[in-house]
C-alpha cells in the first residue's frame, strides 16, 4: 500500500516536471525577448532603419547591413532554390536505388550536420580566393546557398513523396512523358511543401553570421551593396559588432536591431507555418 | 516537341476504327486482330507473375479478365500501355503486338503507345485541378494549343461519358470536389479525350456505389461501338453484363478464354467453374 | 525529340543533386590542403601536445587543446543542461501528454532552434552573465558557463524532438504490457520504452553534441577569446570556432601561417563532427531496422 502510495507520488511529480521543463525553454525565451524589447524598442526609428552606420551609437542605423541582408536573401534564394529542388527531384523520381542514390543520400544528410562555420572555410577558399569573387555578397550568397542546399533537398524529397502514385499513372497512361508528368501534376501537388521547406531554410540564413564572417563579410561598410560583386555586411554581423563594443549606446543599438532580425525571422517562420498548414489541408487526396 | 502535322496527325487518325465497322461480331471468326499476345511471361524479380499467356483480342469488343486477386490481372492490363516499366525488377519475354507492332521489341515512342493504349484505373484518381484541365491535358502535353479544338474536345468526351449536363456549368471547379462516381467518369473522360482505340479499365466500379456502377457499365456498352476495351473485374454479374469475351487467370496462368456466355455456361475447365460459381476466390 | 528534351532535363537534374557531392568533396579538399601546409610548418606533436595557442603574438604556440577543451566545456554545459530538459520533455510528451497538446508544443519548441544564434549570445552576454554574477562571485564578463547554459537552451528541441519520435516508435504492445502488471507512467517510462528507445535517445544526444560543437555566434560573443586550458567554467576560453571568428574578423595575411591556423582549427572540428553524425548516422540505421 505504502509503496502504490509513493508510486504515485512520483508519477505526479515527473508529471510536474515534465510540464515544467516543456516551457521552461520557451519562458526564458519570453524572459530574454521582453528584456531586449525593453532595452531596444524605444531606439526603433524611421531613422535607424535608413542610417547609415557611425562611431556615434545615437547616430548609427542598420540601413548597409539590412540591405546587404536583402541582396544575400535574394541572390541566396536564386542560387538555392533551382539547384535544391532539382537535386530533390533527381533523388526521388529519377535515381534508380542503387549505389549512387545511397552514395548522394548518405552525403546529404553528412552535409547537413557540418557546422556553418566550415562552409565559411570553403566559401573563403573557393569562392573568394579561387574564383576570385573577394569577399562580395556573391561569395557570401553561394556559401549560404550551399549551406541549406541540404534543407531545400529533404524538404522537396517529402513534398514529392507525399504525391499519391496514382496522380502520376494516369499522367503517364495519357501519355505524358517523365519531366511532363513531374512539371504538370507532381510539382504543382508538392509546391506548397517544397515552398515552406524553402522559407524555413532562407529563415536560417537569414540568422547566419559565422560562414559569411569567414568568408569575409564586413562589420563596417559604409554604403549599401549596388551590384553582386560589391563588399557587404548583414543584420547578424551588424548585431555581432555592436554587442563586441564597450559603450552602453551600442547594446542598446544591438537590442534594437535583433529586434527587427527576430521580427524577419519569425514573419518568415511564420508564413512556413501557415503555408504548411494550408497546403495539408488542400491536399487530402 | 512534335510539329504541327504529327499532333494532328496523333489526334486525327481513327484508322483501325473506320476499317471495321462491324459491330458484333463476336461469334464471327476474325482474321485481323488488334492485340496479340504470345508466351508472355512477366517477372517482378525473381517472382514469375504471368506464366506464358497467348492470347488474341479483337477489336471493338469488351474482353472481361477475372480470376482471383493476385493472379496477374493487374499486371496483364499493363503490359499493354507499358505501365509496369516503372516497377524495378519487372521483366517481360514474349511478344506482344498491337496493329502489327511488337510493342516491346520495335521501336516506339512509350507517349505516342499511351496515347493509343488509354487507361482507368481501379480507384479514380483525378488531378487536384479544375474539371476542365483534367480533361484536357492529354491534349495539352501533346503540345496542342487550339483553344477552340481544346474546348470542343472536352465537351465531347465529357458528353460521352454521360457527365457533361452535370459539371458543364462547373467546368473550372475542382476535380476533386465530385463524388466518386463522377470522378470516375471523369476519368474516362480524360482517357477518352486522346482518342485512344483502346481502353484499360482495371477494376473501375469497385470503389463505387451500385448507382454509379450501373452508370459506368452502360457507358462501357456504348463505347465498344469506337473502341477495343479490356476490362479487369471482381464482379462475375459485370463481367456476364458487359463483356464479349471473358479469360479467367489463375496463379500467372490463363486457364480459359472465351466467349463470355461459353465461360459462365459451360466452362471447360473444374478451375473457372469453382470459381464462378463462388467456390473459391 | 522529346527523348533528347527529357534527356538534357535528366542531366540537369543530376548535376544539381552532384553539386552536394562537388561541395563534400570541396569542403575536404579545403580543409586537407590547407591543414596539410599549415603542418608543413608546425610540428604535428606540438599541435597535438602542446597546451599553448598563440599563433597571433610574437611568442607562438601551436597546441590546440585549449581551443579543444574550450570546445568540449561549453559544449558539455550545454548538454548538460539540454539532456535532462529534453528527456523529460521527451517523456512527458509520449507517455503523459494528450496527442492533442503535442501537436501544438512541438512546433512551439522548434521555434528555440529558429532563433538567430547572435541573439543567443547576446542573451547570454548581457542577461545570464549578470544574472550569474550576482550570486557567483569572482565569475568573468566572458565564462564558459552562461556561453555553455544558453547553447543547452538552444539545442532542447534536438533531444527532445528525437527521442520523442524514438519514444513513441516503441510498440505500444511493451507498454500495455507494462501498465497491465500495475506500472506507473513514470516506472513504465524509466522501465520500459526509454530502455528500449535507448539508441534513438542516445542519436539525439549525439546530434545535439554535434550541433554544440560546431556553434559558433554564441561563444565568440560570451565565452571570450582566450585560449585556456582549463576546465574552471567560469573564466573565459576560446573555442575552435570562436578563433576561426576571432582571425577573419583581423586583418591576416592570406598564405601566411596565421591563415592556416584556422584551417587547422576547421579541419579539428571538420573531423569530430563528422565522427559524431556518422556514429549516429550508423546507430539510427540499426534502431530503424529492429523496429521495422
Ligand atoms: N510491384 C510489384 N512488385 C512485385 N510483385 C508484384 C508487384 N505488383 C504485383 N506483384 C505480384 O504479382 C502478382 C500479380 O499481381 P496483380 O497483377 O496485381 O494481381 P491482380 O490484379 O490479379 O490482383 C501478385 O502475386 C503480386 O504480389
Ligand atoms: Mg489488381
């Protein structure tokens, strides 16, 4: 009796615990966030979005850096999409099983366990060095591209899977041919996966500091980007930079601008989700 | 892409189909056959699913395939449009030839075989588009771009199969949102839409209500009038009500074949008696 | 025609699913060449010995264990604190939860991993390292601990996300069997189904190692950039990551020894990644089969 009494006693307290470490992760996010909206949204501004940077942390705003994040989320997304997709395609409606496919799998999902920070190592080798592309937001936009390369592939690898078989047979028995049946029918059936899978992935490079450090990304640069080839900095390492100085002006500046790269990261996240959720519903063959 | 002349040409030509005009002719011997099998054997792997069919099938007749489930039915209706080229390890020997082409020995485009060689399959499978689209993109993945023609051919095919009056005023509506008997006429539809001289139906009314199954049976009857129609099915009643011909297949073998009302009457073989009258199956 | 159209489609495709294979081999070509003529220079048993990273002062030193341990203490911090959290979370999310209730937390959890990993370390600059020195006296402005403590933070959606998946692969036949002799959830949990999900749970933890390992933003911000052979979590370090920053933040001469050194450092941490995700790699494929 005495022990189904402390049985039970236990149960209830792993029961409290359990609930207690579900949201304790997310209550410290909520305590940090509230902290920095505290320190850095009375420093949000018109003006601090479109200043250039400064010495002066009252004078400094965010707008190279933000620029230059746009030019890298562009040309990120111009580089990653075609390749990741087609890659997707290739594995799931064309490799036969056999060595090949297991060798690409098998170097995907490596791919996708090696830290950022080493992709910053090929890109600056490569990209800057050997292709001679210096340390411009093409450079940075490839290594960033190669870096959710393995994203887009899963995510595109499960959207088309998810096509039910017989949508492509009745393709193929009206005499449509491999690349008709997959452009007509299964690509459009799988679109709405591939696309958040895509936006999730543009979502964490849009956070990513570490590879385009290395590949050469400044702290400092005085004017927006005008062409691929020109020098840049981003939200991330504009954040980086700030927190690295001693006076209190520039933490204030980094709280405010994390506040707007979190503002873009969950918008992004955001839309994923609910462009997730919709197609789920759609497609319910 | 094809050129102009060859699309039209792939739409136009009905040729077998003018040539015999004969309607039944059932019990009539017929020198020219549309399809011809011999000695096929197919293999998934090592697994031999068909164990040396021959077998000829004349045109516009309705041939019913029975048999229990797994005996090959399945597999024997996609050896004639090459759907079974998709499964690893399929193997066919034999030959098999449609309008005097050896279809897995000669050269020939696997396209232009289906758009002949039309197809149903078991559970009506739509595309998540419009109506419209559904039926028309035969039409369109052959390169056709004549609105006109397009627009004509959807509602003769949607017409055919009986369905036209109920979704001519829904034409851009989802697919998906018909019922299931409606979807299966669809279906059709869109096969009928290429122009095919044949049709594969493999089981196509056993996901259906009995209402549309009566539906689907009548349109079956009509259409052997243009085209040869090989028909897979559970249903001893539908194979006794819409086919000519009927072949029972047992374990990879094809144990009889002939007319439909020789098959129920007086089967020669102890094997196709048991299992038409329920005693295995 | 449409033969040779679908056949340059074909190529097409293959050569995009082949730049993953162009990148592997890039990133080790890279990685080798580089290290190789950085040990053309510096003795490989001084690297691996010497306690000493100084590659940047006039007085060099070439051991790359101190940014070795600085990599494994904050790393085992994190764990440390992402293994109990994640597990529980694990568990009550397969044996306690209404499935209801999963399909909602487990999204919201996976927004931790979504954050920017710079707002991570500021978090852990400005907020729990002041917090911390509150009560812990004598504890630096940059410490392995906070550094340590906020990657734990970021990394509880791998365990628990995993080795709930893990938890919830085992046949409800055990468990039913297990409440059927009079268990508890908890005695059924800790007896039964984490047993038997053990390998998925240990993936998870591995992954989430790895993942600590190749962290970057959140130690060059927190833990310093100090390197220092120590396991004292309240001092600064530097880990292999965190020089990496330190040296393309600089101005350093391409070609010259001082470029090579991150190579070096890439490669260290190229290699124990890598080690990492293919023993998980290799103990998921076993876990997949026995359940299958
Ligand atoms: N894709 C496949 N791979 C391997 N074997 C198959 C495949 N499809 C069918 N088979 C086997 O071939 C045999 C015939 O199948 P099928 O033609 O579908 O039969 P039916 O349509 O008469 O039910 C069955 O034994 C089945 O298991
Ligand atoms: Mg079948």
């Amino acid at each position: 009796m005495n022990r189904i009494t402390l049985n039970r006693i236990k149960d209830k307290g792993f029961l409290v615990t359990g609930i207690i470490s579900t949201f304790i992760g997310l209550v410290l996010l909520l305590i940090f966030m509230a902290d920095i909206f505290i320190e850095g949204a009375p420093r949000i501004s018109w003006k601090f979005i479109v200043s250039l940077p400064s010495r002066i942390p009252e004078r400094a705003g965010i707008y190279t850096a933000m620029m230059g994040s746009v030019w890298v989320l562009i040309l990120t997304t111009i580089i990653s999409f075609p390749i990741g997709v087609s890659a997707g395609i290739y594995l799931e409606e064309y490799a036969k099983q056999g060595r090949l496919s297991r060798l690409l799998e098998v170097n995907i999902s490596n791919l996708a366990g090696v830290p950022s920070i080493i992709y910053g190592l090929l890109g600056l080798e490569i990209f800057a060095r050997v292709m001679r592309l210096g340390s411009s937001v093409l450079a940075g936009s490839i290594t960033l591209a190669l870096l959710i390369l393995p994203i887009i592939i899963v995510a595109t690898r499960e959207s088309i899977k998810a096509v039910p078989q017989s949508i492509r047979d009745a393709s193929y028995a009206l005499g449509a041919s491999k690349w008709q049946t997959i452009y007509r029918q299964v690509l459009p059936a799988s679109f709405g996966g591939i696309l958040t899978g895509v936006i999730l992935a543009l979502s964490r490079a849009v956070g990513e500091a570490a590879p385009l450090i290395v590949v050469g990304a400044l702290a400092y640069v005085p004017f927006a980007p005008r062409s691929p080839l020109d020098d840049f900095s981003i939200l991330p390492i504009q954040i980086f930079n700030w927190i690295s100085r001693p006076q209190h002006g520039f933490i204030v500046n980094a709280a405010a601008a994390i506040i707007i790269l979190l503002i873009i990261t969950f918008a992004m996240n955001g839309i994923a989700i609910y462009l997730r959720s919709r197609w789920q519903k759609r497609v319910s063959w | 892409m094809f050129t102009e002349a060859e699309i039209m040409d792939l739409i136009m030509t009905k040729d077998s189909k003018t040539e015999h005009l004969v309607n039944d002719i059932i019990d009539k011997p017929v020198e020219e056959h549309k399809i011809t099998t011999k000695n096929v054997n197919v293999f998934y792997g090592d697994f031999k699913a068909l164990k040396n069919i021959s077998m000829k099938i004349r045109p516009f007749s309705v041939t019913a395939l029975i048999g229990p489930s797994g005996c090959g039915k399945s597999t024997y209706l996609r050896v004639f449009n090459r759907m079974n080229d998709y499964i690893n390890g399929f193997r066919l020997e034999g030959k098999v030839v449609i309008d005097g082409v050896n279809i897995y020995k000669d050269k020939i485009i696997l396209e232009k075989l289906r758009k002949e060689v039309g197809m149903v399959f078991q559970k009506p499978n739509p595309f998540p588009k419009s109506i419209f689209d559904n039926v028309a993109y035969g039409l369109q993945i052959q390169g056709m771009k004549d609105k006109h023609f397009i627009n004509e051919r959807v509602e003769t095919s949607l017409k055919k199969v009986v369905l036209w009056d109920e979704v001519k005023d829904d034409l851009k509506k989802n697919a998906l949102a018909l019922s299931g008997g409606q979807q299966q006429r669809l279906c059709i539809a869109r096969t009928l839409a290429v122009e095919p001289n044949i049709i594969l139906m493999d089981e196509p009314t056993s996901a259906l209500d009995p209402i549309s199954t009566g539906k689907i049976e009548e349109l079956i009857f009509e259409l052997k009038n243009e085209y040869t129609i090989l028909i897979v099915t559970h249903n001893m009643q539908q194979a006794g009500r819409v086919s000519d011909r009927t072949a029972f297949f047992y374990l990879g073998e094809l144990i009889e074949e002939g007319l439909t009302k020789n098959i129920f009457l007086n089967p020669k073989e102890e094997r196709t008696e048991n299992y038409i009258t329920g005693r295995f199956g | 025609m449409i033969r040779t159209r679908e056949q340059i489609i074909e190529t097409f495709l293959l050569i995009s699913a082949f730049i993953t294979i162009f990148t592997t081999v890039g990133i080790i070509l890279v990685l080798a060449i580089e290290a190789f003529k950085f040990f053309r220079e510096v003795s490989v048993i001084e690297f691996f010995t010497s306690t000493e990273w100084t590659p940047l002062f006039t007085q060099k030193h070439y051991g790359i264990l101190p940014l070795l341990s600085g990599t494994l203490l904050t790393s085992f911090i994190a764990i440390l604190v992402a293994l109990p959290i994640g597990l529980a979370i694990a568990i009550y999310l397969s044996e306690y939860a209404p499935k209801q209730f999963r399909t909602y937390v487990k999204p919201s959890l996976e927004l931790l991993a979504a954050v920017p990993t710079v707002v991570y370390g500021f978090f852990a600059l400005t907020v729990v390292t002041p917090f911390l020195q509150s009560f812990i006296p004598g504890m630096s402005g940059f410490n392995s601990l906070s550094a340590g403590f906020v990657m734990g933070i970021m990394i509880i959606p791998i365990v628990s996300s995993l080795s709930e998946d893990a938890l919830n692969a085992v046949p409800a036949s055990l468990r039913e069997a297990s409440y059927g002799m009079g268990s508890t959830r908890l005695q059924t949990a800790i007896k039964v189904t984490v047993p038997a999900a053990s390998s998925g749970i240990v993936v998870s933890v591995i992954l989430a190692i790895s993942r600590a390992i190749g962290e970057t933003m959140i130690v060059a911000i927190a833990a310093g950039q100090q390197p220092r052979f120590t396991i004292n979590p309240l001092v600064p370090v530097e880990t292999l990551t965190a020089y990496i920053v330190q040296v393309s933040l600089g101005d350093v001469q391409h070609n010259s020894v001082e470029y090579r050194t991150i190579f070096a450092a890439g490669i260290t941490l190229f290699v124990f990644t890598f080690i990492l995700n293919s023993v998980s790699h290799w103990l998921k494929n076993k876990y997949r089969e026995k359940y299958e």
